[in-house]
C-alpha cells in the first residue's frame, strides 16, 4: 500500500536553498497557503451556491526579499529551479512558455491593480500539493503567493477573502480557466479542525468543527485529471444557460419544481447539469449539519449521492474514480461516506469516516482498487489545518 506522509507548516530546506543560490543571501519572509480536500458541494461555487471543503496540510511556500528596483524575479524549485523576470512598470503579459509563471504574473497583475507596488521583489516557491489531484494546487499557489506579497508589501487591509479574489480572478482573467471561489476561500481563509461550510453568493462562511473521533482520507487514484480547464469551462457555460433558461440569476435560486416546469423547453444535457448542481446545493447545506450533529450516516449518504449526481448527471467521473468510492463504500458500510472530490475527470475521493475504520478502509483498497495502469491508489490520511499565512 503507498500511504504518503501529509507534510508540517514548516517550509522545505530547498525553499531557502533555492533562494540562496538564485539571489544570494536569505530570505527576508515566507509565506505559505494549503492545498484543500472538498468534502462536498461540486461545481456549485460558480453556480453562487454551497461548499464543504476543508484545507489539508498539503502546501505552497513562498520566500520573498524587496528589491530595490521595479522587477519582479521569481524561481519555481519544483519546475527544475526556472526562473522568470518582469518589470512592475510595464504591462505584465502571458509568460510565452512557463505555464507556473502565468500564476505569479496573474497574482502580480491582479495586486497591482488593487495597491501601489512601490519596489520590486525577489520570489522563490515550493511546494508538495500533489499537482492534478483535484487538490487546489492551483489556488495554493495563487493564494500563497498573495499572502507573501500582502507582507512584503505591509498591505494589512488585505483580509482573506480579499487575497482569495486577487487569486481567483488572476487564474480567470491570467490562467484562463473560469473557476469558482471555493478552493481560494478556503486556502486563505479556513480554521484548523473544522470544514468550511462556504456561501459563494455573499462568501460568509460557517466554520463546521470536525469531529476529533472522524478521519478525512484522500485516496489518489493514480489517474491525473488530464487538460481539463476547456471540459470545466463547458460544465460552466452549460450551468449559465440553465439559469438563463429558467429565467433565475444563478443555479442557485432555481429549485427542482422550476426544472421540472420547464421540462422539454431545456436540452436534456443541460438539465441535467442543472439538476445536479440543484441537488447538490441541498446535499451541501444538509451534509454540513449532520457533520455539525455528528450525524456520519447521513453525510455518508449525501456523499454516496453527490458521487452519483457527479457521475450520472454533471458526468464528470471517470470508471477507475466509480470504482474506487465503491471499494471505499463498502469498506466504510454507512458509517461515513466516499466520493470524488474536486473538478472531476481523475484525481482523489475524499472519504469521511471514524477513524478507528481507517485501517479496513486501507487494506480494502490496497487489495481491490489497481488503476487503469496497474498502479495502486495513494492515501493521504488528513488533518483540516488553517489557511494561509506567514511561515
Ligand atoms: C475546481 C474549481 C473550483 C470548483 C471545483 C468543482 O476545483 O477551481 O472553483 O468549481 O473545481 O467543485
């Protein structure tokens, strides 16, 4: 079985290490912000519904020292220590090749539409959130990188969500890829053992206290969500004609009685996308006060459907991901529940259960799940931890 141990707050060696060869001395601060696991709530965040997610201490870490210039200098120690340069009083365009640097240039961009960025800076990240596991390490990085320029830049005023829309709007507007809110409010703003029970229409949030007796467990596939920012923009676009359709702002107001009156008027597709993202928000509210009452039996059956509205209405599963939460379901017996977490199309299940049960849950997919290439799955077993911060 391959379990992977779920890293501490404190930054790499090769964080500082790469500073040091890249600038020469040390780094005058560090910034970090973690990866998050989505309990339950999919594709409902740009549908200005409801989330679940919680972070985990998968995590982005960036070093940073004031120049005393106007350019900004970053090295990535994860993408063999490439370096990229830009000057804050230029235009900051799409780097031609580095597709990380697209995600500091975004966050730089968006920033410095908001704040005067006086001076230049020099950046190093690192960062251990496994990449295209449907773990946020997307908006781990974005918001990582918000929070080191929040201090660097002595920029108080900046709360949470303020850093999570700077980073949201840098991976739509910089990125390309039209994501919702959920995983950069939670990277910036989550309280360590609790979930986040999240509204994306106002962004007020609910801190939902974990039971200390239940287990988050993140289970990897072993399948990569593959190029999947044009499959997410089109579950996006569907959801927006949906509501067009029934004549409401968002999915979010629309209820299962306004899907079934408008009946034939709507594509069979989209209806479809439209009744999960329905249902989900009603599972999403629902799930977050029985984990609230310690009611586990019933977030696992809102888990068991979530993952069936995910994979037979919103069809954003793939087999190995079905067949994994049937092997974790099984395992778990009711007791707590599985499923895919995350944009879909590969990646993790999140499951939650008492952790006296970890251990079947384990020996069950270690002896029955293999991916589609004959790799085992990897199991992360999780601690909700806080959002972003000085490291
Ligand atoms: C990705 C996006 C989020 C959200 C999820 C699906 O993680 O970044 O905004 O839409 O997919 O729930």
């Amino acid at each position: 079985m391959q379990t992977a141990a779920v890293s501490t707050s404190a930054p790499p060696a090769r964080l500082e290490e790469i500073f040091r060869v890249a600038y020469g001395g040390l780094p005058h601060l560090c910034a970090q912000a973690p990866g998050r696991v989505n309990l339950i709530g999919e594709h409902t965040d740009y549908n200005d519904g409801f989330v679940l997610p919680c972070a985990i201490g998968f995590r982005t870490w960036v070093a940073a020292r004031a120049r005393t210039d106007t350019q900004v200098r970053v090295v990535a120690a994860d993408f063999d220590a490439q370096q990229d340069v830009f000057e804050l009083t230029a235009p900051i365009a799409k780097h031609p090749a580095f597709g990380w640097a697209n995600y500091v240039r975004g966050v730089v961009h968006e920033m410095r539409r908001h704040v005067d960025l006086p001076h230049g800076i020099n950046l190093a990240i690192a960062g251990d959130v496994p990449r295209g596991a449907g773990l946020s390490s997307s908006a781990s990085l974005e918001v990582a990188l918000a929070q080191a320029l929040k201090q660097a830049y002595g920029l108080e005023d900046l709360c949470g969500s303020d850093l999570a829309g700077i980073a949201q709007r840098a991976e739509n507007d910089f990125v390309g890829c039209n994501c919702g809110i959920m995983d950069q409010m939670v990277s910036a703003c989550a309280i360590a053992s609790h979930a986040m029970l999240l509204d994306c229409r106002s962004l007020q949030t609910r801190a939902v206290p974990m039971d200390p007796g239940l287990g988050v467990v993140v289970v990897h596939s072993g399948v990569n969500r593959g190029l999947v920012d044009s499959a997410y923009n089109a579950r996006r676009a569907q959801c927006e004609s949906a509501a067009q359709a029934l004549g409401v702002v968002a999915l979010r107001d629309a209820d299962p009685a306004m899907l079934e009156r408008a009946g034939d008027a709507l594509d069979p597709v989209v209806l479809r996308r439209a009744r999960h993202v329905i249902s989900e928000n009603v599972r999403t509210v629902e799930a977050a006060e029985c984990l609230w009452r310690g009611d586990v039996r019933g977030l696992g059956r809102r888990m068991q459907a979530s993952h069936c509205s995910m994979r037979d209405d919103f069809e954003i599963t793939v087999p190995a991901i079905d067949q994994l939460v049937m092997i974790a379901e099984e395992a778990i017996a009711g007791e707590g529940g599985a499923r895919m977490t995350g944009g879909g199309f590969g990646g993790c299940v999140v499951a939650v259960l008492p952790r006296a049960r970890i251990p079947r849950l384990c020996e069950s997919i270690d002896r029955h799940y293999r991916s589609p290439m004959g790799k085992q799955a990897t199991i992360h077993v999780c601690e909700a931890v806080h959002g972003a911060g000085p490291c």
